[in-house]
C-alpha cells in the first residue's frame, strides 16, 4: 500500500481531485491517502498559503497529487518544489482520440528544469524599475540533462533535443549547452541535437513530429509547455510530474479556473493522466497502461465527456465513466 499525500487546492483542483480518487478506487494498486489543505482559500483562513506540517506530510508521503492553486502558486507549488529538491518538471505532449488536436499521432516530452533560471526568486526593485538574476549552474543542468537520457533510455526514445538561447544569453544558456553535450558523451546510442528556443517554439506549430525528448532550462520548459498544450488540444489534457530523488509530486497543468469552479464542468482528463505518471512513478507500469487505456476508451468513444472535449457530462459523470472502463480492462 502506498502512502499519498493528497492536496486538492483551490477552484476545480478540488473537483478534479475527487473524480481522480474516485477513478483510483477501482485500480488493482492500494493507495493511503493523506488529506492537507494549501493554496487561496487556506491562505484566507490561516494567513499563509501553505503549512509546515503540509510539506512535512509531502516529505514523509511516497507521492503527492496535487489539484491546483489560484494566485498563490508561487507559494505552493514552487515551495515544494524546492523544499523536495524536485528538480524535473515532466510534462508529455500526446495526441489523444477524440480530442481537439492539431496534429495526429503526437508523442513527445519535455524534461524542464524545475530549481533555478529565472525561477529562483531573485528580484529586487532598482531606482528605474526592478531586476531579476538568472541562475543557471552547472550541477543542475548536468542533472536535467542526465535524467532526459536516461528516461529516454527507459521509455525507449531514441533523441533528446536541448532547448536554449545560448547566441545571446552566452553564459548562462552556454553553461547549460556545454552540460546537456557533456552528459551526452556518456548517451552515444542515443540521437543529439538542440534549437534555440525561439526556433523551437515555430517547429512546435510547424513540425512538432521531430521531437521526441525536449530538455531545458525553467523558464523556456514552463512556456514550450503550455505551448504543447496547444497542439493536442488545451490544458485540460496536459498531466505533470515533480520529481526528485526521494518523491514526486503530480499535478494538472491547468490552473484553478474560478469561473468555472463548482460547476461540474472541469474536464478531469490532466489530472487523471498525473495520476498515471504517479503510477509510472511508483513503477506500477501496468497499472498505469490500465488506467491511461481506460481514459482513452472514454475520449475515443466521445459520449460520456466534459463540454470542453465536445460533450455535455459532468466532471463527475465522466469519471464514472473512465472508472467503468478501468474495471472493465
């Protein structure tokens, strides 16, 4: 039995939550579960958006799902991240059946390091306006990019393609450059090459099919995402994963979204998926074909889903619909 820490969050991070759980109950994996609260509405009770005791939990959980945080992300997920040491940031980029993709047969990743760039926090208000310091180091980018061979290497993906802008940005987009090609050395079986992240973010609408294992620095990972996410048809379908070396936090794409909160019209889709990577995580890989196969007989079927995905269930509604799929395979 594993032992998950479960943060729903705000707005429809909580329902989604529930259709995830729900769908969970009938996998043939046993899970603990551990409620904490984090985000707006804690912060509006407590005075801060997350507690001690809440990353302790994390911290002494196998796993985290999270649901989403409103405007105090910063405080929460980035928090995590960093009192985790969860330096990746996994975000699949997948055409599925039924859904409103602009290319078929899509299958690619991004490995977006998830510690420093333009992330780490360091601003500070100037006489003219305001600064940011990009830190870029070494140890961090050789450790992204010796996870993207290495997932490649487990997933049996045959290229990693580093992004960065290292024509301008020559120090720190160089040290990560001259990192991803040092780590390379020791991945020869594996096909090399890197973009600039401008170029990159066109190939993304124009050939998207040449990329398999996309790694870069914080700030780049976290935008070529959300574009991604654009390609195989919106947030709603874009699952995620932290990870470090002793946990893992999963968590939607997708924000809180308060105009649609309480409604029942959240498409659960991207927080089902993390609960795949969840899966994989935990190295039940069958379990986490079971559960993504239950997902896609849903999408392709196209009867039992949210209004986003062109039908006119509940959130609810299509999570019991994916949880009789599950227990059908």
């Amino acid at each position: 039995m594993y032992k998950i820490a479960v943060i729903p969050g705000d707005g429809i991070g909580k329902e989604v939550m529930e259709a995830t759980l729900h769908v969970l109950e009938s996998s043939n994996v046993d899970f603990e579960y551990s409620f904490a609260d984090a985000g707006d509405e804690y912060a509006e009770k407590t005075g801060i958006p997350l507690s001690e005791e809440t990353v302790n939990l994390v911290k002494q959980s196998q796993a985290c799902l999270f649901g989403a945080a409103g405007e105090t992300a910063a405080d929460v997920i980035v928090k995590l991240r960093k009192e985790l040491d969860l330096y990746v940031n996994l975000r699949p980029v997948k055409s599925y059946p039924g859904t409103k993709y602009l290319f078929e047969g899509l299958d690619f990743v991004i490995v977006r390091e998830n510690t420093e760039g333009l992330y780490s926090g360091l601003e500070e208000y100037t006489q003219d306006g305001a600064t940011a310091t990009r830190v870029i180091t070494k140890a961090a980018s050789e450790r992204i990019c010796k996870f993207a061979f290495e997932y490649a290497e487990k997933t049996a993906r045959s290229k990693v393609t580093a992004v960065h802008k290292a024509n301008v940005l020559k120090k720190t987009d160089g040290v990560f450059k001259d990192s991803f090609y040092k780590v390379a050395e020791n991945f020869s079986h594996i096909e090399t090459d890197d973009r600039y992240v401008d170029a990159t973010a066109m190939f993304f609408i124009t050939q998207p099919q040449m990329f398999d294992v996309v790694v870069t620095t914080n700030l780049y990972g976290d935008i070529l995402s959300d574009e991604g996410a654009g390609l195989v048809g919106g947030l709603g379908l874009i699952p995620s994963a932290n990870i470090g070396e002793t946990n893992g936090l999963f968590e939607p794409v997708h924000g809180s979204a308060p105009d649609i909160a309480g409604k029942g019209l959240a498409n659960p889709s991207a927080m089902i998926l993390s609960a795949v990577l969840m899966l994989e995580y935990l190295d039940e890989y069958d379990e986490a074909r079971r559960l993504e196969n239950a997902l896609l007989k849903v999408l392709d079927e196209g009867k039992v889903v949210t209004k986003d995905l062109g039908g006119e269930s509940s959130t609810m509604e299509m999570a019991e619909e994916v949880r009789s799929k599950l227990e059908a395979l």
